[in-house]
C-alpha cells in the first residue's frame, strides 16, 4: 500500500444521545488507543452513563470493521 493511499477504517457515528459532549469526550479519552477488545472491557465496567453509548457504538464499530474485512484489533 503506498503513503497516498487511504486506508479504510470501520467506523460507528452516535446521533441523537441524550448527554453531553463534554461527558462523553471523558469516557472516550480513557479508551483511546486500547485495543477493542480491552476497550470493550473498560468500558462494560465503567461507572459512567456515557459509557454505555461508547460501548454501543464500538461494538457497532467492531462489526462494520468486520464487514468490511478489516483487522477489528
């Protein structure tokens, strides 16, 4: 593959979630460069209402990948 080309990324987008951006930026940034699978984990045992829309949309996330035959790690 060479530099100039795009990569092809699985990817989820949450719309209409009843929280705030600030709440949910929070939970993202502690999940951020984990792999799915630890991700996943952290965020089934977090105590935060974000957590549970995080969790969704990355699990949605990890199915699209797959999908598409990408590496979901």
């Amino acid at each position: 593959m060479s530099p100039m080309e795009p990569t092809k990324v699985g990817k989820c987008i949450l719309k209409y979630l009843r929280i705030g951006p600030r709440k949910a930026r929070l939970v993202c940034n502690t999940i951020i460069r984990k792999p799915a699978n630890e991700a996943l984990f952290s965020l089934k045992y977090m105590n935060k209402k974000a957590a549970r829309f995080v969790y969704q949309g990355l699990k949605s996330a990890i199915a699209n990948a797959t999908v598409l035959k990408l590496d979901p790690a």
